[in-house]
C-alpha cells in the first residue's frame, strides 16, 4: 500500500503543474498575444498595465469558469459512473443537461428578470427531474437496466425534454436566448457568476471526496455495500444530489457540454486505479486540464472568432464514446 | 386455413380503417386552422368554386402541407420497418440512428457553402441522401465487431453517440453562419415542415414511387433475412448484397424525406412497431400497414402542431418526440 501511495501523490502533484501550465498557456494564447510575465503579475500581484486589465478582466474569470466547470463536470461523472456501475454513465447523456435545458427555456419565458441565482436554481432542479427521470425508468425492471438500455432510456428522456424545451422556446420567442445559453460554453463569464460557481463546485468535490470511499464500495456492489454496513439508500441520496449540484451548476455556467464527464473519469481510472478515493481528486484536475485545453482550442482555432467549446467536446468525445461501448463496457 | 382467413380480413379491415382515417383527417386539416376555411366551403372549394382566397388557403397552402407530411411519415415508416427487420431490432429508427443527423449537416454545408441558386431545393434530397449514407457507412463499420458479428444494440447506441457528436459538429457550422441562415437551420433541426409546397412533393414523390414497390418485390427477401444468418444463408440469400442494398432504399427514403420536413425521429419506430402488434411480424403484413400508419402519425401530428399553438404553432418534430420519446421508453422497458 505504501509503495502505491507514492507514486499516486506524485501523479497528484504532476497534474497539479500541469494544470497550471495550462492554466498561464490558456491566458496567454488568443486573439490577443499576452507576455508571459504579465500572467504571472496579474495572478501574484497588484500591479496594473493594459495587458493585466485584458487579463484580470476577461482571460482569468474565463479560464477559471472553463476550469471549474470542468472539473466538477468530471466529478459528477465519475461519481454516476460508480454510485451505477455503468462505464457509459454522463451528465449529457443520462437527461440532467437536457433537464437543465428545460428548466433554463421555463425561466427564460416566464421569469420577468433572469438573475443567474435563479438561472442556477433552475438548472439544479431541472437536472433532478431529469436524473430522476432516467434513473427512476431504469430501476423499473428487476435488477435494473444494462448500461447500453439505460444510456437508451437517457437518450429518449433527452429527446423528450428538448422537445419540450423547443415548444416552450419557441412559443415564447426565447429560442434564440436559450440557445445562446446552451451552447455559449464560456464567452462572458463574469467575476460576478463565478463568485457563485466556484463557492459550490468547490464544496460538492470536497464532499464527494469525502464520500470516495463510499463510492468505491457501491462501485463493487451493492449487496457487498450492505453487508458492509453502508446505509445505501441515504449514501445514495447524498451522492444524488452532489451530482445534481455538479452538474446543474456547469449547465448554469456554461450550458451543455457532453462526454466530458464520461472521458475524464475513464482516463483517471487509466491513471491512479480503480480507487475512487484516487479517482475523484484526480478526475477533478483532469477534467480542469481538459476544459481549459478545449477552450483554448475553441478560442483559438478561428480566431478572432469563437468556436463553440461544446462542440469541440462533442467531436472529440465521440471516439472515446465508441471505444468504451465496443468494450461492452463490462469494466467499470 | 379459418385462422389465416380472418388474419387476412383483420389486414383488409386494418388498412381500411386507417385508409379512412388519413381521409379524414385530410378534410379536418384542411378545414381546420389559423384561416378559416369553414366544413361547407370544403367541398365547394375542391370543385373550383371557391373564392380566390378560399383556393389560396386550400390549395396553395393546407393541400401541399398535408400530402408532405403524409408522403414523409410514409417514407419514415418505410425506412423504419426496413431497417428494424435488417437489424433485427424493434429499437431502429433512421433518427435515432444518426442517419437524420448526418443528411442534416450534409444540408447545413450545402445551405451555408455552396452557391445557393433558384433551383437549389431540388438538390436536397440528394445532398442529404449523400450524407445519410456516408453516416450510415460509418455506423455500420463502428458496430460491425469481427467475431461477433452485428450486435443490434450497439448500432443502436454507435447512432446515438454519432448523432450527439454530428450535432456539435452543426453547432460549429452554424456559429460561423449569417443570422438568417442559422434561423432556417434551426428550424429545419426542430423538424419544421418548411417545403411545404408543390415543387417539394414532386422532389419527394420519385423516391417513393421507385423504392416502394422495390420493397414490395423484395418481401421474401426481408422475411428471410429478419430469421437468423445462418438460416438464411441456409436458404440461399445472398445476405451481405441484399443487405447493402435495403439499407441504401432505407437510408434514401429517410434522407429524402428529412431533406423536406427536417429532423423528425421516431415515426420510423413507432409506425412498424404498432402495424406488427395490429397484423403481426410478417413483412408481406406489417409493411403496408405500417407505410399507413407513419404517414397518417406525422399528419396527426403536424395537424396537432399547427393549431396547438397560435401563431407559429409546433414544429411537427416537437409534437412527434412528445409522443415517441415515452414509447420508446416503453419499447426499451419491455423487450429483452
């Protein structure tokens, strides 16, 4: 145990400089070129110039939306993918970001003054219902649905709450601002959102790393996680809502971004093991990397225009999506 | 003999009754709607005697809808059956397998890239007939596993994910797109009936008129293959050939028919599956009953679209995803 530990906190503190190579890279690339050194200022000191305005005003509340919203998105994963021993398991593609859409359309038409506060509730609430949804079909038949059936069930959910989103966007002429929302990923994040965001994303991974071992036992199974003496349905329910928290507040944030919380994990497992206790930190900073990564790339990929981050996800994620289905995804 | 006798008069009866149904609800949506065109001017009107703005209504803008809506869902369900009897699975459906998708952003490259002219609708069909069938190529090849084989769900999951991944790859299109432009794609996506006109019907109609009797010669064909491989092999088909073949009649007909109504899913599922619980799982039954069926479903729905909601009412696709998603939850819940 020991002669595993070791290398598992030096992998911590490699991605943990690797994030934030990442995180200075992502500053200074874009439509406009930044110098290194004025990164460094603005992230350790006072000092103000036109370049440090530039950063402290639009790169730095950008990059660190991309980088919570990417860790918590692979947090909630990785947690669905062990609390439902299903490999398939993501918030995009078990209904909560459709859910979430739903929830944002209703606010968008019927709210007299949107406030992100609300915006956020809404999301919560919609991506419970939605998660609710799926996992309430697929725990109808005995035993439960196979991951393909329920990843299934997710996609019909998906289609049902987007087509109810559309009417509802539609009719109340909305369309154009939800779909702003939905896949705006992080154009416009604001110090302000993000004194919202941060304060959750950080409590929900502090406490899912909390519950890590919980997971790992569930992750096995559930008979075993009984006999162990784990109260499954209360550990459940909180690990419930921590996924529903992680992943409403991206949607919140950012709008949908798929596969994200299905790449992250596997990669980790990749990593550090099977331990969730390992995976969760370690899908935490992982996901990070990869959201700034790909918002990077969006930014600069047709600069000065901005390609949509939520499409890069999607592009880069199908590969991956198909590589763990032609497992059979029987390993979690 | 009695048995097959009154499951053929159950046939006669099923495809009359639904024979009277799409009538039906042809005189209701004509009649019915934002323009009011009141029951006793009906007829009146059909013989040429109604006032000019009468025969707008009617035959300028209600009759064209109809008959491609009518002649869409037709080609949906045809494509459904067909590939639901290939894959030998309930869960197919042009839709939920990408194919819509993949015709979907080969016509969002066409409508944004290529130098749009007067004639440019008629090139549709065939642009997303093109896309279709290249998605459908790459489905096929990601779920095709060298041991195993096909497995059914897999190709159904392989769509899922590839029209998830094509749906982003729209997203980047469209982000780099004129205001105007982006406003037809999107609701072309929702599954809009925009080609409601009679230049569009005729841009339809040869796909179906070649392709379905194709199908009805090819029927013994389908009823071997839906058996296992070896068996029909056994009986000497020449699987892999007639295979490819259906699959492009199935990915044309869902590819033109999208090309005029946009993206609509799940009347390729329903449709087959409700004519095999009606007439049973013989494709000779099914087919024609299910062809019926899936064009009065998408005329029902598009109907219940246009007047649900004053003034823009739903997009027909909106209606249908209401009413198919929880079926297919069913369908999921109930088979093995």
């Amino acid at each position: 145990m020991k002669n595993r530990s070791l290398p598992f906190a030096l992998t911590m503190i490699g991605l943990a400089a690797l994030l934030f190579i990442t995180l200075v890279a992502s500053i200074i690339l874009g439509a406009k070129d930044i110098a290194v050194i004025n990164v460094l200022r603005a992230l350790f000191t006072d000092k103000i110039n036109d370049q440090i305005l530039i950063i402290k005003e639009i790169r730095l509340p950008r990059e660190l939306a991309a980088l919570f919203v990417g860790a918590a998105l692979a947090v909630s994963g990785a947690i669905m993918q062990g609390m439902t021993r299903n490999p398939l398991a993501d918030p995009g593609l078990l209904g909560l970001s459709a859910g979430a859409n739903l929830a944002l359309a209703i606010v968008m038409a019927f709210a007299v003054k949107v406030s992100f506060m609300s915006i956020i509730v809404a999301c919560f609430v919609g991506a419970a219902v939605g998660a609710g949804l799926v996992f309430g079909i697929g725990s109808l038949k005995n035993g439960g649905f196979s991951p393909v059936r329920l990843v299934l069930a997710g996609s019909a959910v998906s289609a049902f709450l987007y087509a109810v989103s559309q009417g509802i966007a539609i009719n109340f002429k909305v369309a154009k601002d939800v779909s702003m929302w939905t896949s705006g990923g992080f154009v416009g994040s604001s110090w302000n959102q993000l004194s919202l965001v941060i304060p959750i994303v950080a409590i929900g991974i502090a406490v899912s790393i909390l519950f890590s071992k919980q997971v790992t036992v569930l992750s096995l199974n559930e008979d075993v996680a009984t006999g162990l003496g784990q109260r499954t349905a209360l550990i459940k329910a909180i690990l419930f809502i921590l996924i529903v928290m992680l992943a409403g507040v991206s949607v919140a944030l950012a709008g949908n971004l798929i596969f994200v919380g299905l790449m992250v994990p596997h990669m980790a497992r990749k990593l550090v093991g099977v331990d969730y206790k390992r995976i969760i930190p370690a899908s935490a900073i992982m996901g990070a990397i990869f959201m700034l990564g790909a918002d990077t790339v969006a930014r600069i990929i047709n600069a000065p225009f901005e390609t949509s981050v939520a499409a890069i996800t999607a592009v880069l994620g199908i590969p991956f999506f198909l590589l763990i289905v032609n497992k059979g995804g029987k390993r979690i | 003999m009695i048995a097959s006798r009154s499951v053929k008069k159950r046939l006669g009866w099923t495809i009359a009754s639904l024979i009277v149904l799409i009538i039906f609800t042809f005189l209701l949506g004509s009649a019915v709607g934002h323009a009011s065109l009141s029951f006793n001017r009906l007829l009146p009107t059909l013989m040429g005697d109604g006032t000019a703005k009468e025969n707008i209504i009617l035959f300028s803008i209600r009759l064209p809808r109809m008959l491609i809506t009518l002649l869409a869902g037709m080609a949906l369900a045809l494509s459904g059956a067909i590939l639901q009897v290939i894959t030998r699975n309930d869960l197919a459906d042009p839709g939920l397998l990408g194919i819509n998708s993949g015709a979907g952003v080969a016509i969002a490259l066409y409508y944004l890239f290529a130098p749009v002219g007067e004639k440019y609708a008629s090139m549709f069909p065939l642009v997303a007939l093109l896309g279709g069938l290249l998605t459908a190529a790459i489905i096929y090849l990601f779920s095709y596993q060298r041991r195993i084989g096909f497995k059914p769900i897999n190709l159904v999951l392989t769509g899922v994910g590839f029209s998830m991944a094509l749906s982003g790859l729209m997203v980047i299109l469209i982000s780099s797109a004129d205001r105007d432009k982006v406003q037809f794609i999107i609701k072309w996506l929702a599954g809009n009936i925009w080609g409601a006109d009679w230049p569009y019907i005729l841009t339809l109609l040869p796909w179906l008129v070649i392709i379905v009797p194709f199908i009805f010669f090819k029927m013994r064909t389908l009823n071997v293959i839906s058996l296992d491989d070896s068996v029909s092999l056994g009986l000497g088909t020449r699987l892999q050939r007639e295979r490819l073949l259906l699959i492009i009649a199935a990915v044309a007909l869902a590819a033109s028919a999208v090309s005029v109504t946009g993206g609509i899913s799940f009347i390729g599922l329903m449709a087959p599956h409700i004519a095999k619980a009606l007439v049973g799982p013989r494709s000779q039954r099914f087919i024609p009953v299910s062809i019926l069926l899936g064009g009065w479903l998408l005329l029902i729905a598009d109907f219940i679209g246009r007047n649900v909601a004053y003034p823009d009412g739903l997009p027909a696709g909106v209606v249908v995803a209401l009413i198919g998603a929880p079926y297919f939850v069913f369908l999921l819940y109930r088979t093995k």
